[in-house]
C-alpha cells in the first residue's frame, strides 16, 4: 500500500462524526423498533455485532466525508487490489498471493501478399511480398521462426505438409527497405491433393534464426490461402524392374521407382535386404546423378560434401508393405532442369536409361 493510501484511510478513520449523525442514527432505530414489535432475543455472538457496528460506522464516515475526502474509499481499493482484499504486501506474500499489474503493449504488424505459387505433385514454391514497420530494415539474416503449408484456409497442425522448408529471402526493395520479398518452397511426398485449398503460413519474424534465443522483431501468425493447381510441365516416371539393383550397405537394393519432374526427382528403393536395425544407424545416402544430353552429368546427391550437387533441398523417409521395406529419396533442385534433355539416371553404380 503507498503512502498516499494510508494517509487517507487514517484521516478516515479519525474524522469525528458529528453529533447531528448520532441524532439521525437513534432516530432510525427508534422507526424500526415502532414498525417491528420486539422478538424473543437471541444470542448475539460479539464478535458479529462488532462487526456491524464497525460497517454502520465505517458506513457513516463514508457519507459525511465522501464530499470533502477527493479519493473515496472505493477509488482506495481500485488503486490496490491488495488492499481490497485487506492484505497487506508483506503478508500478501506470507499467505501466496501476490499481485501482477499488466501493462497494455502495442506490437508492430507485418502485411504480407502472395505474389505467385508454382507446384507439382513434390514441389511448393511460394513467393510472398512482406512490408514490415518502418523501423525494419530486412537483410538475409532475417527469416521466420515457423513457416511452411497447410491443407485448408487455415493452419492446423495436423494437415501441415511434411518435407524439407526453406524461407529465404529473394530482394529487398531498393526505395524502402522494410519491403521484402521471399520464396518459402517445400519437398515432400505427401503433396496436397489438386484443386484443395491451401495455405501457406508464417509465425514469427525474427533477426537470428541461428541463435539459442532469437530476437523477435514481430510477434504473430499469418496465412495467405491459395488454391492448389499443378504445375502443368512434364514428367518422366520409370518402373523398377528386379535387374534394376545397386550396391547398398554390403548387399543390394532395388529400384521400385523413379520420378524426374523439372523442380525435382524421387527414387523409391527396396532395401529389404538390409535388416530393419541396421537402417536405423546407418548412412543410407547415395550418389545419385543425371546424365545430360550435352554429355554432362548433375549431380542431384552425393555423401560428398564438396559434391557440386543441384539439389536445394531434399527428404528421406523409411516406410514398409508387408515383408518389404522401402526408403524414398525426395530431391528439390536449386533451378528448373530441362527433363527432355536428360537421358538416364546414375544410382551408384546402376544406370537406368530415360529414353530410347
């Protein structure tokens, strides 16, 4: 309780009452001993008939000092809700009860457009223009705590797309800074089915993605809704055969499929020979390349870390049927390939012809 507090309840407390009170007072009880004839008495526990001669008192100095007292009782309990409840701090925290004013913050807003969406049945690119508060400059530091796409208008956590995600940061505007265009993109083989509504969704900007505790620039969720339509672009799909096999973990896997969009491919694999807790601790990465008609060779994956590769982005995901076990490969490329001009695909050891 402040000082201010105390002053006024003690000068409320020691206002004298006049006598003109006390008159009116005998007045109405005379009233109502005419009005209601005398009742058999009852016991009076003291310490309840002190208590209500202390409201009627507490009552009374109240209307006489409430025109010349600038803060009324009530304003007292409204300036400490402490008090109200007739605690004061110190044993406010003895009893566990403790008092957390909140204070109203305002936050900056972010508005975000959806300037376009490229899809096929692996592959979302999505590319959002942001403009942040003015005291926002955006730099490639700069990214999202949570981001990525949703079945339905809105997120829902249960109908994310799986897949590897990327938010980066494509320009910044030249004329004003805290304007910034990104391509949020994902890789999965859980694609969302064509014609659905979809979102793609952004929860937090932040300056240090990187850091233990990142600093949040703007709080908040943000979903842009957009409809799911295939990139219309060709596709190559090649069924694995049992002579399709490639070395793998000191025996053989086999390919079950091969799929070759412009954005990015999948391998399906049959690595039953392989025992299920071997899998789990092993590096099951391959080396997988195209061969171009030019006679180059891109490679899409590689255990190589100074591989040149032209993925961006990938998965791998373990699944079973039956007695069979398969691993799927998941590559998102970098930049668009031209399939017509790909010829075979290297998988280790193996190649698989395209065409002819």
């Amino acid at each position: 309780m402040t000082e201010f507090d105390k002053n006024i309840q003690k000068k409320i407390k020691e206002m004298p009452i006049p006598d003109s009170y006390h008159e009116k007072v005998k007045e109405v009880l005379k009233k109502i001993e005419e009005d209601n004839p005398p009742v058999a008495k009852k016991k009076r526990h003291p310490v309840k008939a002190a208590a209500v001669i202390f409201v009627i008192l507490l009552a009374g100095s109240l209307a006489f000092s409430a025109t010349r007292a600038k803060a009324g009782f009530m304003e007292l309990f409204t300036q400490n809700l402490l008090s109200f409840l007739g605690l004061e701090p110190d044993s406010s925290k003895e009893l566990g009860i403790e008092s957390q004013k909140q204070e109203a913050v305002s936050k900056p807003d972010l508005m975000i457009e959806l300037e376009e969406v490229v899809m096929d049945a692996q592959n979302i690119y999505a590319v959002v223009k942001i403009t942040a508060p003015p005291g926002i400059e955006f730099n490639e530091s700069m990214s999202f705590d949570y981001f990525g796409f949703c079945e339905g208008t809105n997120f829902n956590a249960s109908q994310v797309v799986a897949g590897a995600r990327s938010c980066e940061l494509l320009e910044v505007s030249k004329e004003k800074k805290n304007v910034a265009t990104f391509v949020v993109n994902v890789v999965t083989d859980e694609q969302i089915p064509e014609g659905k509504e979809a979102c793609v969704f952004f929860k937090d900007l932040i300056a240090d993605p990187t850091e233990t505790e990142p600093n949040v620039l703007v709080e908040g969720m943000w979903t842009l809704n957009f409809m799911a339509e295939y990139t219309k672009s060709q596709d190559i799909t090649i069924e694995g055969t049992s002579d399709m096999s490639y070395p793998f973990l000191d025996t053989t896997a086999t390919v079950k499929k091969i799929k070759l969009l412009p954005l990015g491919m999948t391998l399906k694999a049959d690595v039953s020979n392989v025992p299920r807790e071997d899998l789990g601790i092993s590096d099951t990465r391959l080396t997988i390349r195209l061969k171009m008609a030019d006679g180059s060779k891109l490679i899409v994956q590689s255990p190589d870390p100074d591989a040149k590769e032209i993925t961006s982005s990938g998965s791998m995901a373990e699944s079973e049927k039956g007695d069979r076990t398969y691993l799927k490969y998941v590559s998102q490329f970098e930049k668009a390939v031209d399939i017509n001009q790909v010829l075979g695909v290297y998988i280790e050891d193996l190649y698989v012809p395209v065409r002819g």
